[in-house]
C-alpha cells in the first residue's frame, strides 16, 4: 500500500532545495543567490524604483537561467500524484514554475512568480518570455515590476489564507528543501503538525524547524521523492 493510499490530503511544502537539483540555485548556502548579489540592490521596491532596468536585467538573467534547466523525478512524482489524487496539492515558496512545467496544476506560490508582471493601477499579466515582453504598462505606462515577493512586501493575504487552509487540512505534510527561516512559509509545518498531519522532511541538512518533523529523510529532493512514493504507481 502507498502513501497516496493511507493519506488523503497530501501537501508537499517545496523550497529553493527541491529546484536545486534541477540546477537552479538556492538562497541561501554556498553558492546561493544572496551570496552572490545584495538584495537590496535587486530584490526590494526600493531598488526598482532607484533602478528598475538594473532590477529587470537580473529578473531576466534568473528566467533565463531557470529558462536552462527542467525538471527532475521528484517533481514528476509530484504531479504523477496529483493526477491520481487530485487532493494532492504543492504549496510553494518558488517562484521558477518548475513544479508547473513538471505538470502540476495545484500549486500555490506563497511567494509569487517569476512569469508574471504587476502594474500598479492595472494588475498582474502573464510575461512568459526569456526577456520581458514589455518594461512598462500598455494602459498607463507604469513601470512593471515582477510579480514575486521582494524583501519588504507583504505577502498576497489571499495566498496565505489559501496556503493555511490547505496545510491545516492536510493529513499527510512532506517539507522538501527549505531552510525553514523565511515567514510565514517557517511556520506551515508547526500548523500542519498541530493539526494533526503526520510530517516529513526531505532536506540533506538538518535545520531549526527540523525538530517538529515525524521522519527526517536526509537525502536530495529527486532520490527521496521517487523512493517515498514507490509503491504508489
Ligand atoms: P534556502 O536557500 O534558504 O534553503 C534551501 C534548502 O534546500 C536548504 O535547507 C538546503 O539544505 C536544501 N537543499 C539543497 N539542495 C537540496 C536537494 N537537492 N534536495 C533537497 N533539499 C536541498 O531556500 P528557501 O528555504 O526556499 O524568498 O528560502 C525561502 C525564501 O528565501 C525564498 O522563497 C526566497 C528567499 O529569500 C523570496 O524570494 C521572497
């Protein structure tokens, strides 16, 4: 019997680690991207309005670099699952679309995406490109910025509620590859875990939130993930 079988709310909780097998880069870490580049020069409102073809040119270069790599087993178990169960659902911190690429169409991005841009005044487009289609807006000529979370902005609070309430719901809650330090998305294990979900880490490291978790599986996002959900086929 698979786990698909004995749980019936699966929610996997996905960060930088499950992408970075696929060869997009972590945050944080050796090699992450804010080793590399100050986010106050690329990833804050402030930024954008100081400089916003600076914070557009590296948007591009991450699509771009995103844009190079596929995904991996682990996010087609995912979205295998998904299509048996339609229950299961992805909540994740990414915003590089690999879970979707992959074939999933359950998933929240707490964090927004790197394939939309927002106006001010008009709202939020799809811009699917390697490049942006368009820097400012067609109706009012704002500047469009990414639609993901920069440092300092709130959250979608409609996002979040969607995310609560699909972790609160969960019976089965499997963590892959987050640090488990940026909030709100640090505190969905605690309320899985409080709700009464049985909880999995996927993580090669161990981390703060590690102690809340049921099973810790120290391995990479596409190992565990094929191997967890073997018998579910
Ligand atoms: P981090 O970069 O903070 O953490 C990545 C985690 O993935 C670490 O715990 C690694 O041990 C783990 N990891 C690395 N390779 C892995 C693999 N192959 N399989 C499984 N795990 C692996 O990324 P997040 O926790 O996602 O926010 O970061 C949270 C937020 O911080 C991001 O969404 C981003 C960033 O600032 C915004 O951009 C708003």
């Amino acid at each position: 019997m698979g786990l698909s079988d004995k749980y019936k709310s699966i929610v996997f909780f996905t960060g930088a680690g499950m992408s970075a097998e696929s060869g997009v880069p972590t945050y944080r870490g050796r090699g992450g991207i804010w080793s590399q580049y100050n986010w106050e020069e690329y990833a804050c409102q402030e930024a954008f309005d100081r400089d916003p073809h600076k914070v557009l040119k590296f948007h591009e270069l991450r699509r771009q670099s995103v844009l190079s790599c596929r995904p991996h087993p682990g996010h087609y178990v995912i979205a295998e699952l998904e299509k048996m169960h339609p229950q299961v659902r992805a909540v994740t911190q990414n915003i590089d679309g690999m879970h979707q690429r992959a074939g999933s169409r359950n998933v929240t991005e707490l964090h927004g995406s790197l394939w939309r841009v927002r106006c001010p005044s008009h709202g939020i487009f799809d811009d699917m490109g390697e490049t942006f289609k368009s820097c400012k807006c067609d109706k009012c000529g704002s500047w469009l910025r990414p639609d993901i979370v920069w440092f300092g902005d709130m959250l979608n609070q409609d996002v979040v509620n969607e995310a609560n309430l699909i972790v609160r719901r969960s019976d089965l809650f499997i963590s892959v590859g987050t640090s488990g330090v940026v909030w709100p998305a640090a505190g969905f294990p605690k309320i899985a875990k409080e709700s009464g979900a049985h909880c999995i880490e996927i993580n090669p490291e161990p981390n703060e939130m590690s102690y809340l978790y049921d099973k810790a599986i120290r391995e990479n996002a596409g190992i565990a993930l094929p191997a967890l959900f073997d018998e579910d086929k």
